[in-house]
C-alpha cells in the first residue's frame, strides 16, 4: 500500500513539472507564430498580441484593438512630458523635489536629502521599489494624498548616487506635473503628449471602452484565472496605462523617428534618446541595451509588457499580454526582435511566477497527501512527523518570501504570486491543527485502551 501511494506521488509530481519542461523544449521554434504559441503553452496565457515594425511595415499577431495595461511602459510618457515642461523652461533637471511639491521631504542618515528632477528620471533618487519601504497609493488616494504619505521616509541611497528603479520616482514625477501646470495629470497628458502624437487607443488609467480591455489573469495549478485590480489614481504614471499594439506599433515609430509628428514633441525624443549613452544608462522611461537597443518593461499583478526598438536596425517589436509573467514575456519580445533582424532566437524563458506555480501546485499536492495520512493514520510518530514538515515549510514560506520580495505576505499571496502559492500555504496550515486534534484523538484512544 506505501508503495502504490508513493508510485502515485511521484506520477502527480511528474505529470506537473513534465508539462513545463515539453513546452519549453517546444520553444526553440524560429518562426513568430510559433514562438507565440510556445508563450501560451509554457505560461497559460491566452491574451497575448505583438507588434513588429521594420523597414517593410508593421506586421501583428494577436488582437490588434484589444487594450492592455502596459505596467511600467508608462514611464516613458510621463517622463515625455517632464521633458517637455523642461524644454518650455516651467521645470529645470537641477530643481530640488520639496521645493516643487509643498510639504514634501525626503531624509538620508536621518538627515534632509535633497532630490532633484534629474534624480527621478534616471532613477537615482535613493528610492526602492521595495513596497514594505515606501508603500504604494491607497485606495482614493490623490497623487498628492500619496506624496505626504511617503514625505520624511528614508532613502535608501543618497540621492544621485547609486541607480535603484523604483517606481516611486515617476509617481513623484506625475505629482510635480500636476503642481507646475496647476491642472491633472490625465488632461495634461491626453491634451499635451498623447492626442499630439496620435495616440487615441493609449488611455491614463481605466479607460471607458470597457468592452475592449483584455482581462488580466493570474496563474494557478497550471490554469489561468481572470484577475482584475483597481487602478489608483496615485499609481498611474509610474505604470498604469492602457493600449493596443496599433498604438505601440505608432509609438515605435515615432520613436524610430518614421512617424509624422509635431516638431517640438520630435526634438524632445531626440533629445531623450541623447542622454541615453552607454549600455545600463536608464533616462525617461527608457534603459540602453547592447547594440544600441532602447526598451522597457512593464509588470502590473495582472499584465506583462515589453518594447524594444533599434534606428541601427530600423526595427522595433512590443509584447502585450494579460498575465504577469515577465521574464516570459521579455523573451518573447526578446526572440521576436531576434527572428525580426535576422538573428538566431534565444526561445522562451520560464518566469519565476510560473516556476512558483509548479513548485505550489506540487506542494498542494504533498500537502493534501499529509492531510489524508494525518487523518487516516494511527501512529503518533508519524502524525508528529507529517506535522513538523508542514509547519516548518509553513514557517520558511512566511519567512523567506517578504524577504526575497520586499513585500508584505498578504499582497505577495493575494495579489502578486499564483494562486496555487496561497492554496498550498493554506493547505499547510490547515496540517497543522488537524494534526494536534489527531494526536489527541490518538492519545485518548491509547488511554482508553490501557484503561480498559
């Protein structure tokens, strides 16, 4: 009987991790399509759509109008329109951050810091993206709500120091663009950037075409659940925009310098992309890769996003889709630019969202096995034992994760990680209990047995 049941351990355990292992095998294909359906298979995410530009035109695969969150994509706006407040002369890189939102303070060795413009825009202002640190906007938060929330928190870095993306940085920006032109963000953007290059199917925040938002999911036991956030008005211009790859397609062409638009907004892109010197560099939204490629990702708990464009190689690609698995999608858009410019495509990464799906879903397994034993069993050492493993996984989980995340246990389980993470932690902790009501059980068995 042990062995049949431990024969039938190891199939489930098998049958979970072979799956990933087939599709990622799977995934070495060198045409688009098929690197596409690799994604699907390897992540379970059905939404994805990518846009390719060339020299030749624009091709897309997926749904072209469907609108997705484009997570931290969205830097590059925002920072377009600091850059454009800089050019009129209403802001300048060298302004100190507390003298430009009233109230706000920031301190380094329990000292004031002073944060200059420039600072948010390279990312050097000292701040993290550890959500533990410098917590993110509430709900009916306004972005100045959130400013003095964070205002005399210690940095992490002396600010112009050391490079830490941090979102905090381009949602300080949104703030500063709202206190210079004295009206929101949102107008300023729709009325200033992007109905000025074109962009009708690029939204701040929520947009109302709600029939064409492509649901976000989140994984779990290898399956993909719809799974939808609210969107705060405090996180919006560090990451939360919506579009379509018709719109990504124009926004890389604008960018590749092909595009029609108004001669202001193009000197101020060239004028970005010139601050941009070496491999690392990061400058308004956008980072400098090898080869002179410029790119960003993007995450949000339910949407991944990537862009990538080279003038070298007049080619540009953007990924799109509605689950946040990063690495995967980064090697996706990765290995579309590969095939677009002639190169040898590296396949598809496994996100680590993904790897903690199958590990969770295997402990989910394993735990349900240890309940079934720990109430069916009538050995106490075995029962103490099944107890010990879970508590003690129970435990190095709540320990190790807000660690390795820089989050709370609750948002890492419930927002950002699988669903299979919170149902084996819940599992585990269910072990725990059952296991001293069946060692009393058992207990109290033993002494009725010795007293009668």
């Amino acid at each position: 009987m042990k062995k049949i049941k431990l024969t039938a351990l190891i199939m489930m355990l098998t049958i979970v991790f072979a799956d990933s292992i087939f599709v990622q095998a799977s995934a070495g294909k060198d045409d688009i399509s098929g690197l596409v359906g690799s994604f699907r298979d390897e992540t379970r995410c059905e939404s994805v759509s990518v846009a390719v530009v060339t020299s030749e035109g624009v091709r897309y695969y997926g749904d072209q109008e469907g609108l997705y969150q484009i997570g931290s994509m969205t830097k590059a706006f925002t920072g377009l329109a600091v850059v454009k407040l800089i050019s009129e002369g209403r802001l300048s890189y060298d302004d100190n951050v507390s003298e430009l939102l009233p109230g706000f303070e920031a301190y380094y060795h329990n000292a004031p810091a002073e944060i200059k413009v420039e600072h948010l825009l390279s990312q050097t202002s000292g701040y993290t993206n550890e959500e533990n640190a410098y917590p993110s906007a509430g709900e009916g938060m306004s972005l100045n709500d959130w400013v003095m929330s964070i205002s005399r928190m210690e940095l992490r870095y002396e600010p112009g120091e050391e490079y830490a993306y941090s979102n905090v940085n381009y949602n300080l920006l949104g703030a500063i663009i709202e206190e210079v032109t004295g009206g929101s963000f949102t107008d300023y953007m729709y009325d200033e950037i992007l109905h000025p290059l074109g962009l009708y199917d690029t939204f701040v925040g929520e947009p109302s075409a709600e029939e064409r938002i492509i649901p976000g999911s989140r994984p779990g036991y290898r399956l993909a659940f719809e799974y939808e956030i609210p969107v705060y008005e405090g996180r919006i211009p560090a990451g939360y925009f919506y579009s379509n790859v018709c719109d990504m397609a124009r926004w890389l062409l604008i960018w590749m310098g092909t595009a029609d638009v108004p001669e202001e907004l193009a000197d101020l892109i060239s004028l970005t992309k010139s601050r941009l010197d070496e491999e690392g560099d990061y400058f308004s939204g956008w980072e400098l890769f090898e080869n002179e490629v410029y790119g960003h990702s993007g995450g949000t708990p339910n949407y991944s996003s990537r862009i990538v464009f080279s003038e070298k190689e007049m080619t540009g690609v953007c990924v799109l889709t509605g689950m946040n698995v990063a690495a995967s999608t980064d090697s996706l858009c990765g290995s579309v630019y590969a095939i677009a410019t002639g190169e040898e495509p590296d396949g598809l990464a496994t996100d680590v969202w993904t790897v903690f799906d199958l590990v969770f879903t295997a402990l989910s397994v394993l735990g349900i096995l240890m309940l079934s034993f720990i109430i069916f069993v009538k050995r106490k050492g075995i029962v103490i034992t099944l107890a010990a493993i879970s508590l003690i996984l129970l435990v190095s989980v709540c320990i190790t994760m807000p660690l390795i995340f820089g989050a709370g246990l609750r948002e890492i389980a419930f927002t950002w990680a699988p669903i299979s993470f919170a149902g084996g932690l819940i599992i585990l902790a269910i072990n725990v209990p059952v296991s001293l009501f069946s060692l009393i059980r058992l207990v109290k068995n033993e002494n009725r047995k010795k007293a009668g």
